[in-house]
C-alpha cells in the first residue's frame, strides 16, 4: 500500500513554520529571517520515502491585509485549508490567539486531521510550557498536541512519524527524485531577497520583489542575471548603497549559498530597477507568481485523484 498527501502548515508570522518545513525536508527551502512575512508564495517541499509522498506546503503568515501582494498572500493560506489532507496549525511559546479570527474559525471546523504544534519549547520553562499546552488543548480540542523545537530538532521525528500514519492511500502526486514543485529560478530569488531581509531595515524589505531573468547552466558553473525591483528611487539608492557596496554584499552573500545549493559555482550579475506601485498592481503581481499556485495545485490533485479512482 503507498499513501501520498498534502500537508499544509498554517500559523502566525515567525512562529517556525518554514524552519518546521525545511526540518522535514532536509534543505533549505524556505528563507528564514526574524522579521515578518519573509514566506510570500505557498512552497511545496517533498518527501519521498518507500511507500509514502509526503507534500508540505509552507504558506504565509497570517496577517490582515493592507495592500494587494499581502491579500495574495493571504490567498495561499486560504487554498491551504481547502486542499489539505492533514493540516499542521503552528503557534510558539506565549502566543495566545491567531491574528485573524476567521482563520481560527477554520481550523476548528477543519475536517481533515490537525496537528497542534507548541514551537520554541526551548525558549520555555516547565511551568510556561504545562500552562501553554492547557491553553491550546482546550482552545483546539479537535488536534493532536505536540510540544517541538523546530530548531532544534526536538519531537519533530515524532511529528513525521505521526503524519506518515494519518496518509491517505494515493499514489505519488510527484515523481519520487522531486524535492519541490519550484524551479530553479524561484530558489535564486528567494535567495536574494533574504538577503535583502537580512541586511536592510524599514520597509526596504517589503518594497522588494527579486525576479531571475536569465539562468543558463553548464557542466561546472551556472550564471545567473537577477533584478531586483523597489517601489521608489530613493529605495533604489538605499539598495545599492555607497559605491554599490551594499548590492556587492547581497551579491556576494547570495552567491555563496546559492553555489552550496546547486553544488556547482555560480556566477550572479545583480541589477536594481524602479516599479512604481508593483505591490498594488494585479499585473505585476501576477508575473511574479503570487495568483496562480492554487489553480496548479487543484489540477495536481485532480489528475491524481482521477488515476486512482479516489
């Protein structure tokens, strides 16, 4: 018997879901910075074992809206309640109620199993811990509770264990060698802008969109023109910096983690453009693929369902 399904991982902002997803994984496929809304887009990440596809989906943090890209954001999360086979709701350590109540209301009346995770437990004592878990047990009554330090490792085998048994029995969703429905491109940018997170402050991190525009491969090296894209002039300066050096520093950085992810070296050319108001255009944000990854995935799920006469 093989079992195959999606698991989609929901929570606030910062509370470890892509640090849960790329323990699962074994890679690095989501960024992961300290400040907010560093996962834009819905990330599939795959594991594959003898008899069981596992798909994760690493969704936004859960926020009210204030502009355009944050309500498409917003849209992930909610295609994750309406296409999950096993759903993982995640809060850390003295969170006491999700940022949109709607949301919560979801999770409570979810059909497909939930997996309550208490994140950050190392950050804890035994007293905040045995008080936190009372709270979210009696608050989510219908989820199996699992206290977990992401980061550390800690009862994250126990939760992959416990989603293995709760599969559905599917055929694969995706061949078995895959380890994410991204390509290459997306891995670049996201790369890129974490950097960006990393090392800019104030609302440079959230003007910027990363767009690859040329990725040629060879046998030893991979070169790469990426673009970033800022709102304004000014932030275009600030991104650049004095004398380029700080576009050279996110240049430099980037290249490094990118050639420890291809294993091949990586030669990347950075440039900064201006596009005015590209976080409120539903043009601009369809081409940087923040509208169409549900579509993609009900056509995936459909298919597979309809092979296997489920």
């Amino acid at each position: 018997m093989h079992k195959a399904g999606f698991v989609n991982i929901i929570g606030n902002p910062n509370v470890g879901k892509s640090t849960l997803m790329n323990a699962f994984i074994g890679e690095k496929l989501s960024i992961i910075t300290s400040k907010a809304q560093t996962t834009r887009h819905r990330i599939l990440g795959i594991v594959n074992g003898d008899d069981f596809q596992l798909i994760l989906s690493d969704t936004p943090g859960i926020i009210k809206p204030a502009y355009e890209l944050q309500s498409s954001m917003m849209d992930f999360v909610k295609s994750a309640f309406e296409d999950a086979d096993i759903l993982i709701y995640m809060v850390e350590i003295g969170e006491k109620e999700l940022k949109d109540e709607a949301f919560f209301k979801k999770i409570k009346a979810s059909k497909a199993p939930i997996l309550l995770l208490l994140n950050k437990i190392d950050t804890s004592n035994q007293e905040q811990l045995e008080a936190q878990a009372a709270l979210w047990q009696e608050n989510v009554p219908n989820a199996e509770f699992f206290p977990i330090s992401a980061l550390e490792g800690f009862n994250v085998k126990n939760v992959l264990d416990r989603i293995i048994e709760l599969l559905p029995e599917s055929p694969a969703y995706y061949p078995k060698d895959q380890l994410t429905d991204k390509p290459e491109r997306f891995f670049v940018n996201e790369c890129i802008r974490e950097k960006i997170l990393i090392h800019y402050k104030k609302e440079i991190p959230y003007a910027v969109e990363v767009l690859t525009e040329e990725f040629f491969e060879e046998d030893t090296i991979i070169r790469m023109r990426s673009v970033i894209m800022v709102e304004r002039e000014t932030q275009k300066g600030i991104v650049i910096g004095h004398k380029g050096t700080a576009l050279k520093r996110v240049g430099v950085e980037a290249r490094k983690d990118l050639e420890k992810f291809f294993g091949k070296q990586v030669h990347l050319e950075l440039y900064v453009k201006v596009n005015k108001n590209w976080r409120s255009s539903q043009n601009q944000l369809k081409r940087f693929g923040y509208n169409n990854s549900y579509v993609l995935l009900v056509l995936i799920k459909t298919a597979s369902c309809s092979e296997s006469l489920c």
